[in-house]
C-alpha cells in the first residue's frame, strides 16, 4: 500500500512538474496577483463646484504675490537692520528678519505650487507606453548625413586654424578662474606651505587649550585624552590664531605602552612613556576627531564616522578617511614639560596629499 502511494505521488509530482515547468519559461507560480490596474477616479471638490475651483485658484495667486512680500522684506531687512561692527544684536536681528523674509518667501512658494497642482491642475491618469527609442535605420542614416553635412558646412575637419583655435580658447577660457582661486591665499605667501606646515616647530612646548598652560608629562593621567596647542598661538591676533589653530590642533592621549602596536622603532620614539599626541584634524574631509572611546582606544570622527585605532598608529579602522591622522612626534625636556621634536611629517587634514592612495 505504502509502495502505491509513493509511486502515486511521485506521479502527481511529475504531471505538476511537466505541466507547470517547460524547458526555456519562467516558473509561473500558482499564486500570481492580478494586476490591480488604477485606484477607481474621484473627482475633486474642485471639479464638481466651480466656486471652489475659483477660490483655490485665488489662494494659489495670493501665495505666489505673498512670497514677493516676503522676498521683499528680506531686502528691506538687509537694509535696514546692518550688521554694525561689535555688536551681535545687530547681527541677530539682521539674520533673524533676512532669514523670516526668505522662509516666508520659499514656504509660500512651496506651498502654492502644491495647492496648483492637486487642486487647480487638471487630474486624469494617463497611461504612457514605452516604446523602443531607436530610431528607423533612415533617421539614423540621416542624423549621420547631418553630421556630415554641418562638417562639411562649417569646415570644422578642414580648417584646422579654426578647429584648434578654438579648441584651445575652449581649455583656456576657464584658467581666469584657477587664477582666482589663488586669491584666496595670502599674496605674499605660497600656498603650498600654507597647507603644508603648521606652527609646531622642534621644541615647541605642548599646552592646554584654551589656557595656553605649559602641560608636564606628570599631569597627563593613562586614559586621558584632551586637545593641546602649540606654545605661543593664544598669543597671535584673532584672526591668525584661528588659523594657525586649525591646522595645528593635536589631540594627547596617554594609554600603557604595553597597549601600543609600533611600527618601527623610530615611530615608537615619537612618543613618551604612553603619551601620543596625533593631528585632531580628519585625514577626510578635516572635521576636528574629537570622540575617544577609552576602552577600545578608538578615535571617531562625528562628521562621517572614520574611526582610528590610537593603539595602531591611528590607522583607519572604519569609515571614509583614507590614511591615519598624522602624528605629532614629541619629547619631554629636562624640566618634565612636552615638546614637539619637530612639525607633523606629513600634512595634516584631508587627503588631498595623497590622492594616490
Ligand atoms: S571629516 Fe571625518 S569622517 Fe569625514
């Protein structure tokens, strides 16, 4: 009995299998959905009541002459709430009133263009087939005798002195801009060393930021990290601390030696007793890496979440950085205070250095 069945079902198995399977199609399944096709049409109230029809039309206009209003008075703003030297209500109230004058103006606009369109604008489904988007061999032989004849025509191939003067005006027209770009350095410096350098020099003292306060070996505790400046930048105009600051931020952090993984020798001697001091600035993009994470003595960075294992030479250990922060090589001098041994080796920040990597 138990043989008949078997047999039997392996019968049925063979009749499904042949029925529903052929060589070369796809499997049907047996439980296929019905192409539902469009939701059934309602009209709008704006298309059974002519008033209303008028009265959203009305609101769409008014929206669009209320955004002038607010374009407007974003103007008058500027005018007449100017930014005064030293004082920051003037910079409040002048953002504060451009700012009110521009949202007023965009959400007005937003708004009117989607009350046109779902009210005003005529609302039918329309099917649209694709068809193939070749076109006939004959249009494709014309396009190609078009071509041939505009060649032709304007002498492109045949004036060579037209073709390149003009291919080279083409390439030179944008130089004027490159050169602009350089304004945006200091004239009477080169911007590679800009980049390329920051302020810590060999023997440069390590200090807190903000105080500028001298930092001794001794005050730096195992599982500490802080933000540390070089000597002397809390001393510089404003305008050039910043500056300096930015490229010259270095992140301390003091682990067990024993933690550390060193590559060389030389790179172990960067560092004192435990104590390392790396770039704070993202080998990315150049967001300031701030969050140390003690127990796995990783660094992430919050802005795209590169994250660098300080245990590894900050190698990257995660995320869109492609090299590790730069290390800043230090000592500590006769007096116990850390000093730098020299400039970072590399420049720091994102790494346009070193595209090829
Ligand atoms: S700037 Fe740090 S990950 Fe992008």
């Amino acid at each position: 009995m138990a043989k008949n069945d078997k047999a039997s079902s392996n019968k049925s198995v063979a009749t499904v299998a042949s029925s529903s399977v052929q060589l070369g199609t796809a499997v049907e399944a047996p439980d296929r959905f019905v192409n539902p096709g469009f939701p059934e049409h309602r009209l709008r109230v704006t298309d059974l009541d002519p008033k209303k029809m008028k009265r959203a039309a009305r609101i769409v206009g008014v929206l669009f002459y209320a955004s002038i209003l607010g374009s407007v008075f974003a103007v008058f703003a500027y005018m007449f709430f100017p930014i005064e030297d030293g004082s920051t209500t003037s910079v409040r109230l002048n953002t504060l009133f451009i700012g009110l004058g521009i949202t007023f103006a965009l959400l007005a606009i937003g708004i009117a263009a989607v009350h046109w369109g779902k009210a005003v604008m005529a609302d039918h489904e329309g099917v649209d087939h694709r068809h193939p988007v070749r076109g006939t061999d004959a249009t494709r032989a014309r396009a190609v005798e078009i071509f041939k004849e505009a060649n032709e025509e304007s002498g492109f191939s045949r004036r060579t002195l037209i073709r390149n003067g003009m291919i080279g005006a083409l390439i030179a027209f944008p130089l004027p801009a490159i050169a602009l770009f350089r304004g945006l350095a200091p004239m009477n410096e080169d911007p590679n060393n800009l980049m390329k350098f920051t302020m810590w020099k060999a023997g440069t003292r390590l200090t807190a930021d903000p105080t500028g306060v001298p930092i001794k070996a001794s005050d730096v505790t195992i599982g500490s990290a802080f933000q540390v400046i070089p000597e002397g930048l809390v001393d510089l105009p404003e305008k050039e601390k910043l500056d300096a600051k930015a490229k010259a931020a270095v992140l301390l952090v003091r682990m067990k030696p024993e933690d550390y993984t060193w590559s060389s020798a030389e790179r172990e001697s960067w560092s004192y007793q435990g104590i390392v001091a790396y770039s704070k600035i993202c080998t990315h993009v150049g967001c300031p890496v701030a969050l140390y994470e003690q127990q796995t003595h990783h660094l992430l960075c919050p802005c795209h979440q590169s994250q660098f294992d300080i245990a590894n030479e900050s190698q990257v250990i995660f995320g869109p950085a492609a090299r590790p922060l730069p290390q800043l090589p230090i000592y500590v001098d006769d007096e116990g205070y850390l000093r730098a041994q020299s400039d970072f080796t590399e420049p720091v920040g994102p790494s346009f250095w070193e595209r090829s990597k």
